[in-house]
C-alpha cells in the first residue's frame, strides 16, 4: 500500500489513523443500501428457475438462477464471516 507523509487521527476508533488532507464521512450519506429490495429465495424456489445467473447467499454463490433484480454495476457487501473476494 502507498504510504503518506503525514498521518492524522480519524475521530473514529476502529479505523485508527488516516492520511492528512483525507476525510470520513458515513457509508450510509453516499450510498443506498438496495438489501430491502431483494426476495430471498429457497432452494426448491430456485430450482424451479435454475439458469446461468449467480445466486448469492451468506457464503458465496450458492445456486445459478434464470433472471435477476438488479441491472447495473453495484457493490455486493458481506456481513461478518461472508467471503472476502467476489470472482
């Protein structure tokens, strides 16, 4: 990782120190969170419309279904124990 020069405190514990000149904002003031928006689906429901599409779960892909929801690049965000990389 590129180091800086000069660091300062973040005002936020958990992240610690930042470079000079950054600032912090919360997640929530730039983004939308779309997880509302989603319809789970169980296993006997996705094999009824099995296709070449991913289907996430809390643990990766876990079934390839026929249509999705969403049409555009976006950012899928694990909880705690989700897989860090998505392929």
């Amino acid at each position: 990782m590129k180091t800086y020069e000069q660091y300062k405190d973040s005002g936020v514990e958990w992240i610690g120190e930042i470079p000079v000149g950054w600032g912090s904002i919360k997640t929530n003031l730039l983004t939308e969170n779309l997880d509302g928006k989603r319809v789970p689906l169980n296993s006997e429901q996705r094999g009824s419309i099995q296709g070449d599409i991913p289907y996430w779960g809390s643990n990766g892909v876990v079934d390839h279904i026929d249509d999705f929801i969403f049409d555009e690049p976006l950012v899928l965000v694990g909880e705690d124990g989700s897989p860090g990389t998505v392929n």
